[in-house]
C-alpha cells in the first residue's frame, strides 16, 4: 500500500510549536490512528531510525501514524532545562510530555476526526503513553517496548538499586574480560564501577552459601525470588496508571528485549508485588519478550522479530 508523507506543526497546550510527522495510507483506516512518542532526547526518529520502520509497517496496514518531536526535542520549540540525560529521563518518567501526547491527539481528532489511539514508542515513549492512556479514555490501546519502571535521577545511585538479572549479564560479561589486558588497566588506573564489581562478588559468594545450605532441595526458581522486594526506585505512578488500564480493559503489548536491564528491572521490580495478579486475571496484556535482543533493538533481526510481532498483535486486535 502506498502512503503519504508529510512535515506538520501543531500546538501544544503552552502555546509552543510542536513539529511532526504525517504518514498517510492510500486507503487509511478511519477508526484509529497511531501516535508513535518520543523515546527521549532521539526525538520522533528514535535511535536506529526504528520510528521510521515502525511507521513504514503500521502505514502498509492501513494505519495513520503520527510521529512528533515534543517540546524542547528535535525541531519542537521549548528549551530542556535539565543539564543531564538521567533527570531528564526522570522527568519523562512522570509524565513531561504527556500534555504534548494529549495535544497530538487534540490535533488529529480536530484534523481528520480520529478519537481512537494506539500510543506507541521505545523507553520513555512507552511511559509517556503508559501515562497519556491513563489519563485520557481516547487511548484505546498500549504498544510499548523496552518501558521503564523506575525513577532516573542524576541524585539516585543506580548500582544502590541494581537488579539480580543485571547483575548476571555483568558477571558474565566481566568473565569475558578477564584476559583482556584493557580491561585490566582500566581496573588498577580506577575507571571501572568498583560498586558493581563488589555486588557481583556479593551475589557469587551468596549464590554458593544458598547452594551449599540448600543442597539436596529441588528449586524451581532462585532462592532470592522466593522473597522479592520492591527497590526505592520503583515508580508508582507506573502502577498506577497501569491499573487504570488494566481495570478499563484497554489492550497493551509490553515488548521487551531480553538482555534489556528495563526488563529485568519489570520482572523484579513491578511483577512480584503488583503486577501478578494483574497480569493473571487480565486477557488485554501481552508480554512479548525478543529473544537475545538488547533495549534499543540496534540490529535488524532485533527489529524484525519486534515489528513481525507487532503486525500480529495489531491484526489480532484491530482488524
């Protein structure tokens, strides 16, 4: 199917012009329209040009997409304040770009009279939405990859709040280094996180002490998630507004990669003590998990698999 592309601008609720862009079907679908958010400072193109790709697959299915820098990103008037990514990030965790996502849709309702969205995008465009969705009945549906769940602060030490998963694919990836004499200057001229060395060290002497006390038992599952805890950088506002869209029956598809630290931290952060039950009794949530892939999906068999997954969704959903 062949589609249109066309540069706009629009308003947002401070007054500023906010840029982006229009892919048109031949034959678009008049029920809904998907609005594809900024992941952060990679602006409506994300990084990889995977915005671009996604737009190109969901516009041969007959959908509009929308794809817009919000303010004070791309080539969107307003100025960032914040002098490092990670607060930067954590203001999008709670909500920065939420009015821009409900003053897109304005747009496109008073424009071509859609008032059905599927909210979209990678890291802090899956939270924008997440948070859009919850506030706004017109979101009629959630895709999300790689979404976070937890607070970025330049003020947080983050290898405080580390997650078991993280911890893991760092093992094995210092193991890797180990003969590597780079790596080793590094180490002793103190440019390596000696904070997480320590926690891997930590994790490995607990790990053989709960193998030795349980040796004999049958575990299904590692000894530390018989008992999860909720780390002190967990969002709530993520679960909040996920129980809002759970409890209106509103379709979500969670896409993570699974060597994504975003992953682990959903896994051991939100599931245990929110998520189960939710996740359990609800049948519009989908966890789609990329096999080998890691949270900005860089490679092209990493997109494939997500957006071959993604069609599916769509056309189970929104036929």
């Amino acid at each position: 199917m062949s589609f249109l592309i066309e540069p706009v601008t629009f308003p947002n609720r401070n007054g500023l012009k906010l840029f982006g862009i229009l892919h048109t079907p031949s034959q678009p679908r008049k029920d809904v329209a998907i609005i594809i958010l900024s992941p952060g400072i990679k602006s409506r193109v994300a990084p990889h040009r995977l915005y671009v790709k996604m737009a190109k697959r969901f516009c041969e299915m007959g959908f509009c997409i929308f794809r817009f820098d919000p303010e004070g990103i791309g080539d969107s008037e307003g100025e960032i304040d914040e002098k490092l990514t990670a607060d930067l990030y954590g203001s999008i965790q709670v909500g920065r770009f939420v009015n821009d996502t409900l003053s897109a849709m304005d747009w496109m309702q008073q424009k071509y009279n859609m008032s059905r969205f599927i909210l979209s995008g990678l890291c802090g465009g899956a939270i924008t939405g997440l948070l859009a969705g919850a506030k706004d009945k017109r979101v009629d549906g959630l895709l999300s990859v790689g979404i976070p769940v937890i607070l970025d602060s330049s003020r947080i030490d983050r290898t405080k709040y580390i997650t078991d998963g993280e911890i893991e694919g760092l093992k094995d990836l210092y193991i890797k280094k180990r003969f590597s004499p780079r790596a080793w200057v590094r180490f002793f001229t103190f440019r390596s996180d000696y904070r997480v060395i320590f926690k891997i060290l930590i994790k490995i002497i607990r790990t053989k002490v709960l193998r030795t006390r349980y040796q004999g038992e049958s575990l299904n599952t590692p000894i530390e998630a018989s008992n999860p805890k909720v780390n002190g950088n967990f969002n709530r506002l993520f679960m909040v507004a996920f129980k809002k869209m759970v409890n209106s029956s509103r379709r979500m598809l969670m896409i993570f990669g699974e060597n994504d630290r975003l992953y682990h931290e959903f896994e051991e952060k939100f599931v245990p003590s929110y998520g189960k039950e939710l996740l359990r009794l609800n049948h519009t949530v989908e966890l789609y998990l990329c096999k080998d892939a890691r949270h900005i999906l860089e490679f092209s068999w990493e997109q494939k698999d997500m957006l071959d997954h993604t069609c599916r969704w769509l056309t189970a959903n929104y036929r």
